[in-house]
C-alpha cells in the first residue's frame, strides 16, 4: 500500500461564501491517505498537526470533479482539486518518485471508481462511516487510461501519458540494498567497477541495510539511474545533489560540491571559510540541508572534505558528524584522483580525518551493465586494479588493427589533455568541404554564461557540417539506442529556417536532432537553462569529459598518460573489445594509486567478514527453526 500513503507538507483551500478569500491550513509533516469509504468511493484523507492543532479531513472525490495539476511533480509539488465547490489539496516536500506513484494511483482509481464500486440497492440507512487504504493498482487499470483526469494538461479524455501505463523501470537486488540502505537513514558510500560482475554478495530481504564491514564496488553498473531513483526518493527541500565536475552535476539536475559549500577552495583558514559559509544565501542552504549527494567523489580531495564537515558542524550548530546532514556518496577511486598542482600530495576523501566518522555504510555494485563481453570485463578488471599481465597487453595491443569506422561513422580518440581535444575537433571541422552551420544556444541569464558552460554538456556555439561526425549528449530514445555517448555522422539539414541537422547513428536510426534544454543549479538555489542542441563534436574528447559515457566506437592513445587511473577511465569507456582501438599501448601507462589499492582490500577483508557473519546468523536460525518444530 506504500502508492497509497504520501509523507509531505499539505495546505488545504477551502472556499468561503461571499467571494470571500478561502480558508487555508497548513499541515507540516502530513500524512496523505488515497482509500475508499463504506460505499466504496474514493477518499483522500489528510491527517496532520499535534495537540489541539490536530485535523483530520476526509474528501470524496468524484470523477468528474477531481482535477490534478502536476506540472510540478518533478520538484515534488502537486495540487488536486477535491469537489464541485473548487476545495483543493496543495501538496509539497514530496519525494518526486513517491509523489508520481501516489498521482498515478489517484488519477487511475478515480476514473475507475465507477466500474469498481458494486452495484446495490438504495439503502434506507447510511451505513456507518469506514475508510480503507485503497488497493494497488492492477494490470487492467494500466491498460484503461484515467478518463478525463489529464485534461489539465492539454490532453484529450481517455489519455494517459504513456510513461504511467506501463511500470517503472525496476533497480536490481544490489541497487535495492542501496535504496534500502538511503532510505534507513544511515550515510552511504557506494563505489562500482567495470569489470567485476562476476563477485556477488548473498541476497538480503528488500530493504535490509547491510553493515559498516561490508563491501559492495560502481561503474557501468547503473550508477546514474540509481541516483536519479535516490533523489526522487527524498524530500526536494531538504535534498541538495552535488558532484565534484560541472557536467557530472548536470546529469543529475545538481550543482557543483564547491558551489553549494560557498567556501571557494577550502584552502582558507577554517574560521575565514566558516565566515564565508556563514552569508545569507549560503548558510540557507547548510541549515535546510538534510540530505546531501556527492557524486564522482574520487576527484573530491580529502582535506577540502575535512573543511566541509566542519564548516557543517560549525554553521548548523551541531556536534553530530557533518552537522547531522546525511551524506549519500558515490564514486570510485580507482579513477581519477582529485586535481592537485604539481609536487602537492594527493588526498583522496577516505584519507580524511573524517570519512570514518561521518560514513554508515559501504557499498559495492557488481551487475555490470555498460559491458556485456566477458573477455573485456576481465580485461577492465584487471587494468582498474593496476594490474597489466602479457595477456592483457596482448589482447590491447591486438586492438590497433579495428577497423574505426563503420558506416561513415569514425571511432572518437579520448586525449589526456583539453588542448588535444580542441585542436583535434577544430582541425578535422575544417578539413571537411560545404558550408558551417552555426547553432547558437539560448540560455536563461547570459550574465551567467560562463557558469552554464561549466555544467553543461554542450557548448553555447555549436558548428556542424555535413560529414561531421558527433556524439550525443543526452539521452533522447533509450529503446533505440539514441543515449548519451551515441555516435553518428550528420546527413543533411533540413530545408526549413532552423535548418536542424540529421544524423545517422551507429545503431542505425537516422533522427532529426531538436533543441534540447538542460536545467542547471546556479548560486543560491537559482536555476539556470540552456537550450542547445545535444550534439557535440566528437572526432576527440577528453577522458575527464569522458566520464558517465559509453561509447560505441573509442580510438585511445595512452602514450601521454599522467594520472592514475586514467587509463582504466578511458578504457572502461568502450561497450566492447570490438569497438576499442587502442594505439601505442604502453603497459607502464597502467597504474593504480598504492593507497587506494589498500583501501579496497580493507573493504573487501570486511566483506568476507560480513559475509561470514550473515552465513553465521542464517545457519544459526535455521537450527533454532528447527527445534521449534
């Protein structure tokens, strides 16, 4: 029944007679129950406040009365008009993902309450009043469509969008642990690798919440829509999603760590970095934090994450580890470390004082999914530990002889610098004959240009020409293969003013690309968009702009390799063996940092143990269950 039921802040709108303003009352910490009465109607019953602030109301919701704006849903914000007389429900706060469960089980319900409620005869007496939480939604009611109930977005009766008729995509066992894991409370770290599908830990029951010892590790493992799932799983106005990059942020609808701490680097003196946390606009945010996401924490440097605990300590008032926020962090540090200047040490997050302290429970994913060729997840597996055998240099070195290109469409060269990339994309555009043709992006505060350029994936001037080759940088069509990462070629433009690109991709579509907006979080919970086209050029790209793609084709050259971890990065990139070309392979270029090699065999000496200790409880309920009968 968990649809049924919805935690949030609810203001009910009652009309006064008279064109009066109507009576409103605010209920914090609400509960919002769909059921149904004794004469088995829908009821929305919402129940809040303490003491003799306490209420309870109940409201029968009629098909042809209810309306729903969910416009807002995403932000976890809603409204439901309850009755002929215009009472309506504003709900707020609400985790989005249990909020469009809880919506989409209204809107099915009540256009279905008429074929659900029996047919009987008129009873001389009322029964007597009843409330039930209302039945999960079936099969048939996905199929039906929600009557008229869409109309207030434009849609025609009958229509539902087609995202509500069929369920939501399901996390596996190990993302539900995760969920599970978020949802107790507790702060999380959990990391992945590419190629580690073949280690597996034993089942738990939905939503056990495995212990500090115990080990789980995340890349191409799903990592991106688990993060979505965590976000749409808590408060908005309490949960602030940060990355360590600009574009790392943007794909989960965050801002950048540094921007929400408001501390700069962290370098200052602490008391210096306290003051600065302490502005208006920035303390808001430390004080109304409850939940905090940090992505891509490898490149999170340890002493800035130190800095950040105490700031939380310092500004929230609070003694509690991170001033009582709860930290859901993911990452691996077997990537790529945290940006230092030269002859500086590097500091990864669990060296800091504080990462002991402040973190619950680690966890590793294994099911990979960016991967599916076995022989590649071994390779990866072995380069990700910094580990490169004559057999692994073999099979990389076997690699130079890929055909790059199929069906026009070139491999993309990943570089270890910017300029490389730059230089490399500007020359090949320029090499190509015809016309360039230029798509401006359009952004919602051009004083804020260069902060929308930071968190964007795609820059504010696109140029293309026929024969270029691009990548996409959004996910448009997952069921056609049309994902972030997607290569193709551009065929044509249309003929039309806009003169929008085609583009044939690898996976075989040919697709007119649109504008595309990205919301970004700009200072002070400002939200900042960019419209642009979701292409970008992609004969070269670098390894750090790299991250969070899979690329169907990957041409790399590791002979200017600087940090560790980098090489697995670019590497672990490519969906396949087949759609790898690997030039002047170099196994010196393969490395792991000592520190973090020790790290992860301290995680998984602790797995072992823990993995022990639930065989251990299991054995041991197992022969109690056996003497009780």
């Amino acid at each position: 029944m968990e649809a049924a039921e919805l935690r949030c802040t609810a203001a009910v709108e009652q009309p006064l007679p008279g064109g009066l303003a109507p009576r409103r009352r605010v209920m914090r910490n609400a509960t919002v129950l769909l059921g149904r009465d004794e004469l088995r109607q829908p009821v929305l019953r919402v129940a809040g406040g303490s003491g003799a602030a306490a209420a309870v109301l109940s409201f029968v919701l009629a098909g042809d009365a209810v309306r729903l704006f969910t416009r807002f849903a995403g932000e976890g914000r809603a409204a439901v008009r309850v009755g002929p007389d215009g009472a309506q429900v504003l709900l707020s706060d609400c985790p989005p993902d249990a909020l469009r469960r809880f919506l989409r089980l209204l809107r099915l319900k009540v256009a279905a309450g008429s074929r659900d409620a029996p047919r009987r005869p008129r009873l001389l007496e009322r029964p007597p009043p009843s409330f039930s939480v209302i039945s999960p939604v079936q099969e048939r009611d996905l199929l039906c469509g929600p009557g008229r109930l869409g109309e207030e977005r434009g849609q025609r009766p009958a229509e539902v969008p087609r995202a509500e008729r069929r369920p939501p995509a399901r996390l596996s066992a190990e993302q539900e642990a995760v969920l599970g894991a978020v949802r107790s409370g507790k702060s999380i770290f959990f990391t992945g690798s590419a190629g580690e599908g073949s280690r597996r830990l034993p089942s738990a029951p939905r939503g056990t919440c495995w212990p500090l010892t115990c080990c789980f590790s995340l890349e191409g493992t799903g990592k991106s829509f688990l993060l979505k799932r965590i976000v749409g799983s808590l408060p908005p106005n309490t949960t602030y999603a940060t990355a360590s990059t600009g574009v790392a942020a943007c794909h989960i609808g965050g801002t950048t760590l540094h921007a929400f701490a408001g501390i700069g680097s962290g370098k200052a003196p602490l008391e210096q970095c306290i003051q600065l946390a302490e502005r208006p606009g920035v303390r808001q945010h430390w004080l109304a934090c409850q939940h905090l996401i940090i992505d891509e924490i490898s490149m999170v440097d340890g002493k800035f994450f130190d800095k950040l605990e105490a700031v939380a300590r310092a500004v929230r008032k609070r003694d509690e580890p991170f001033g009582g926020i709860q930290l859901i962090i993911c990452g691996d540090f077997l990537q790529l470390p945290p940006v230092c200047k030269t002859n500086e040490e590097t500091k990864f997050c669990f060296q800091a004082k504080s990462w002991r302290k402040c973190i619950h429970i680690n966890m590793e994913l294994t099911e990979v999914r960016r991967q599916t060729d076995k022989a590649f997840v071994s390779i990866l597996s072995a380069i990700r530990l910094g580990r490169c055998t004559e057999e692994v240099t073999r099979q990389l070195m076997q690699t130079a002889a890929h055909k790059s290109e199929r069906d026009g469409i070139l491999a993309t060269r990943l570089c270890t610098h910017k300029d490389d990339v730059e230089i490399t994309n500007e020359r090949r555009l320029q090499q190509l004959p015809g016309e360039v043709h230029l798509f401006e992006a359009l952004d919602s505060d051009p004083m804020l240009v260069k902060l929308i350029d930071a968190q964007c994936p795609v820059g504010g001037r696109v140029e293309l020409k026929l024969g270029a080759q691009v990548m996409l940088a959004k996910n448009l069509d997952v069921s056609q293969g049309l994902v972030n990462g997607a290569r193709g070629v551009v065929v044509g433009f249309e003929s039309e003013q806009k003169g929008l690109p085609k583009v044939r991709f690898l996976c075989g579509v040919t697709q007119l690309i649109k504008m595309e907006k990205w919301i970004i979080k700009g200072p002070s919970g400002v939200h900042l968009s960019r419209q642009q086209l979701p292409l970008k050029l992609a004969w070269a790209i670098s390894i750090h702009k790299s991250q969070g793609m899979s690329l169907d084709c990957v041409e790399i050259s590791l002979s200017r390799v600087f940090e560790s971890g980098q090489a697995y990065v670019a590497l672990s990139r490519a969906r396949s063996l087949a759609g790898l070309r690997v030039l002047d392979f170099d196994p010196k270029a393969v490395r792991a940092d000592p520190a973090v090699l020790q790290f992860y065999r301290q995680l998984r000496r602790h797995q072992l143990l823990a993995q022990d200790s639930l065989h251990t409880h299991s054995d041991a309920d197992e022969k109690e269950n056996w003497k009780r009968n």
